[in-house]
C-alpha cells in the first residue's frame, strides 16, 4: 500500500477532502522525522513506537576488493509495533 492509496483510504472512510487528508499524513511524518532526529521517541498507543536504535562499531569486509572496514557506532530509525498489532497480523497473515 503506498502513502497515496492511504490517503484514498481515509479520504473514503472520512468524507474528508484528499488534499487535507495527504496534508495530514505530511505533517504527520514530518513531526516523526522531527522527534527521531532530535532522539526523541513516539509512542502510539495500540499501534506501536518509532524509535531511534543504537548500532554498535563494527567491522566489515569489502569481499571484491578483500579489504576490512570498520563502521562507526551509528543511530537507525526503527519500528516496533504494539503487541496487540503484532498478535493481530501474526494471526491474520497467510
């Protein structure tokens, strides 16, 4: 499903003009983006929590020119659903 067919969705569901709707989502996503960039979480509640992971340095192999890297101590953004979703999917994928 692509941000677009979302936007259909809930257009469809709501009666609420597209072009409110997409700027929702937008504003939505940029508030994210904002709060993990500034290592700060969000939670939602029965959906699941965006979060910023640490990744460990590490060392790496370039296998096509047989040298090593190492790759710095980095951040990721992560997702991690809720376990009410999580069971939900669990029980419903084919």
């Amino acid at each position: 499903m692509t941000k677009a067919d979302i936007v259909n969705e809930i257009a469809k569901s709501t009666g609420i003009e597209k072009v409110n709707v997409q700027k929702t989502i937008e504003t939505f996503m940029d508030v994210v983006k904002r709060s993990l960039t500034s290592n700060h979480n969000v939670y939602l509640r029965g959906f699941g929590s965006f979060i910023v992971k640490k990744r460990a340095k590490k060392t790496a192999r370039n296998i096509s020119k047989n040298t090593t890297l190492i790759i710095p101590e980095h951040f990721i953004p992560a997702f991690k659903p809720a376990k009410v979703f999580l069971n939900k999917v669990k029980t419903n994928v084919k």
